[in-house]
C-alpha cells in the first residue's frame, strides 16, 4: 500500500508543487479547511505544508464570501422588512438561499479535491491567493 502511494502521482497545478507524504499527512487539515471556521485549523496547525495551505487558502476565501453574503442578506432582508414588501422578500429569501447552496457545493468540491490528494484551483475563488 505504501508503494502504491509513493509511485501514485499526485494531480497539481503550476503553482502549487505538494508531495505525496504532504498530502497524506496533511489530507485531514486539507479537508478541515472548508468547514466554516475551522478553516483557522489548518491555517495554525499545519504552517509547513503546501497541501493544507493551498487549501486552507481557498477554504478561506470561500468562508469570507459566506460571512460577507451573510452580512449584506442580513440587511437587505431587514430593509425588505421594514418596507412591507413580501414579494420582494420572498425573492430575495430564494436568491440568497441559492447562493448559500452555491456555497455549500464549492465547500463539497474543495473536500472532494483535499479527500483526493488533488491541488486543483476552484471555480471562481482558485485564482485568488490570500495566503502565502
């Protein structure tokens, strides 16, 4: 089994050069990093790999995104409320209830890419680097 590990490449992208001991050593905290604030888990516990860190960067990215969409549906169903306008308020409840399932899925293909060894940028938020 150990063999087959070693010999196994490892799916990278340019920028992003892990081995298969980072990966296997480092897979729990790769995975920690889409699951809300857990992200702060690998960020602090695993410094030194280039697995965990690439990412716990997209992890990152994807939970400020959360906390931002949080904050403005936040006021702009407070607003909606304030004006007695039900129908645009139900819509807005759909809209910002889809993009927090568009949320969940790029969490679900982040924890699918760090389960499979894989460094692969995610849609949309794989271009953005916060973390070294």
């Amino acid at each position: 089994m150990a063999e087959e590990l070693e010999n196994k490449p490892v799916e990278n992208n340019a920028q992003t050069e892990v081995t298969p001991e980072d990966v296997q050593n480092n897979k729990v905290f790769a995975i920690l990093a889409y699951i809300g604030i857990l992200v702060l888990v690998p960020i602090f516990a695993a410094k030194e790999s280039k697995f965990a860190r690439f990412h716990a960067n997209q992890g990152l990215i994807i939970f400020i995104c959360e906390v931002a969409w949080g904050i403005i549906s936040s006021i702009v169903t407070s607003l909606l409320i304030n004006s007695w306008s039900f129908g645009l308020l139900t819509l807005w409840s759909l809209i910002s209830w889809l993009i927090y399932i568009g949320f969940l899925v790029f969490s679900i293909i982040g924890i699918v890419n760090a389960a499979q060894g894989s460094t692969k940028p995610m849609p949309l938020f794989g271009k953005f680097k916060i973390l070294k």
